[in-house]
C-alpha cells in the first residue's frame, strides 16, 4: 500500500463511518461526485468510464481472493487440529472406560429388589441353633449394660430426633433443625421478636424480655439458606440449614444437655434422594453385595473377565485353550 493511500484513508473512512446505507451508500455518493462534478462520464469515448471502474475492481479483488483463499486454508487448517484433538479425546476415554468399573446404573424398583433379596439372605444365615442364639443374647446383654454405662446421663430424644423444652422444642433431620417457639396465647407480630442466626450462634426471643434461647451451635449452618417465619402469631419456626448434613446434632446449642444419638429413629431413605456420586458408590456395593451373596462375579470381576476376553479377540494367533483363570 502506497503513502498516498493511506494518506486517503482516514479521510475515506470518516466518510464511511457517517454513511448508514454502509458501501452502497458511499459507492453511490463517488459516483454521483463523478457525476456532478468531473466529466467521468462524458470526457471519454464509450464505455471508457465503465471499463475503468471494471480495471479498479478487478485490480483489488485479487488481493480480496488472496485474504479468501488464505481464511479457507486457516479454517481448513483448524478443523483439522479440532478432529486430532477429538480424535485424541475419544481415545482416552476408551482407555478410561477401559479401567472403570463396567457397573449399570440400578433403577429405584431394581435397587430396592436387590436389597430385599439380600436381607432374607442375611435373615437365613442368621439362624442359629438354640446354644448359639442364648450365648448371643447373653453377649448382647452384656454389650447392653456397656452401651448404658456409656450413655449414662445422656437424655433420650423426642419423636423428631431433637428435644423438648417448657416453651420450645427443636428436632432435626440430616439436613437440617427445626426450631419451634411457642409465644404464648397473646398473638405476636415478627416485629415484636428479635431473631439473630449466625453461622455458630442462635439468640431469639421476644423484644423487652430475656432471651428464650442464647448460645453457640454445636456445628456450623448455612447462614443465607436458613429461614424463620411467625405462625399465627403464637409459634415461633426457625429452620436452620445444616453444613454438615451426614451427622445428627446431639445438641441445640453447646450448654444443653447431651442427646443419646444412638436412640435417634431416622425416616427411611430412597436411592433417589442421593446425589448422583452418592448413589452410584452405593449401587455398586449393593450390586457388588448381591453378586457375592449369588457366587457370582463382582463388579472388578467382570471388568477383569472383559479386558482378558477383549485381550484373546485381539490375539486369536494365541492358544489359551491350556490356561487357567480364577
């Protein structure tokens, strides 16, 4: 490119950054300057405008076709590189399918079939002749009077797995304690309350009194997803989300007295309500647990079975008809 062009392109491109057609519009504003004021048209013989128009389009557009041919060849070049690497991809997750576990994920009805399946196994192998069934409850008793020295002065939890105080009572699932404050027959409004939940610390109460309750948690809780509300202006509900949520709280906040754990009754769970890592490790053990129960192969069983199987259709050269395997 010439100085002299480019001495003309920023006049150039301010002239088409005020265009709104875009190029039709700046072609159509030279030509018509040609029109009206140079003999472009008419100074010539014939066909002579035309052609020069024709020479300065052919001109540039060689150098348009090169940029063109230049664009197909990188884009050419990048699909290329694209089916390598999803060509490398996919070869490494056939290695990897190769090393994982060959485990079908279990429907809810199948998962709850294989588990009824392996408690009445469980139940037959459990019987036992009358001598072993009273040593057992002999051991059991003893194991019995440990467990209560153990727990011994621990108190026993209510119904919802928390306890249950003069003017509150709190119970809990895995992920979270519920919290209910009873205020009394005269009804009250949120702002005759005062509630302050911190991620370790719990205080409420009723505005101009003592706190009902006022101490640190035992474990920590998620601030922003824990709520309160007031029913009917006669309880109090506050639920706290748990951080930890594979754990029960044997305690409110850290001064009350402890809760014997052991006696906590939680609700029946299904497969569904586990996240998906949980409940496929889970389906695995249960599968793994029932192919065992069978005498059949396990899960690393069958894995080991296919890479040798896959290993003697890629070696059919191979004589295996003499070789043992476990």
């Amino acid at each position: 490119m010439s100085s002299q062009e480019e001495n003309f392109d920023a006049l150039l491109f301010s002239m088409a950054q005020q265009m709104e057609g875009g190029v039709a519009e700046m072609l159509d504003t030279v030509f018509g300057f040609l029109l009206r004021k140079t003999d472009f048209y008419i100074g010539g013989p014939d066909g002579q405008a035309e052609k020069m128009v024709m020479d300065a389009f052919k001109k540039h557009s060689k150098g348009a076709d090169e940029v063109r041919r230049k664009k197909k060849a990188e884009a050419a070049e990048e699909e290329r590189r694209r089916q390598e690497r999803a060509k490398k991809k996919k070869e490494e997750e056939e290695k990897s399918a190769e090393k994982g576990a060959t485990v079908r994920e279990l429907t809810d009805e199948e998962a709850e079939k294989i588990q009824r399946e392996i408690e009445e196994e469980k139940t037959k192998k459990s019987e036992k002749p009358a001598e072993q069934k009273e040593e057992s409850k002999e051991e059991g008793s003893k194991s019995d009077d440990e467990e209560k020295e153990e727990d011994k002065g621990k108190v026993q939890p209510n119904a919802g797995n928390g306890y249950d105080f003069d003017n509150f009572t709190w119970t809990q699932t895995l992920q979270e304690v519920e919290v209910r404050v009873d205020l009394g027959k005269a009804p009250l409004k949120p702002r005759d309350l005062f509630i302050d939940i911190r991620k370790n610390h719990l205080r409420f109460g009723i505005k101009g009194r003592d706190p009902i309750l006022d101490g640190p948690l035992p474990h920590e809780i998620k601030v922003d997803e824990s709520t309160w509300t007031v029913d009917n202006g006669r309880a109090l509900l506050i639920n706290l989300e748990k951080v930890n949520q594979m754990n029960w709280w044997n305690r409110l906040i850290t001064t009350h007295p402890e809760l014997n754990t052991k006696k906590i009754n939680p609700e029946p769970s299904k497969l569904s309500d586990l996240d998906g890592e949980t409940r496929g490790m889970v389906e695995k053990m249960m599968y793994d647990q029932r192919q065992k129960e069978l005498g059949l192969p396990t899960s690393e069983d069958q894995k080991k079975q296919d890479m040798l199987k896959k290993f003697m259709e890629q070696h059919p050269e191979m004589d295996f008809s003499k070789c043992k395997f476990n």
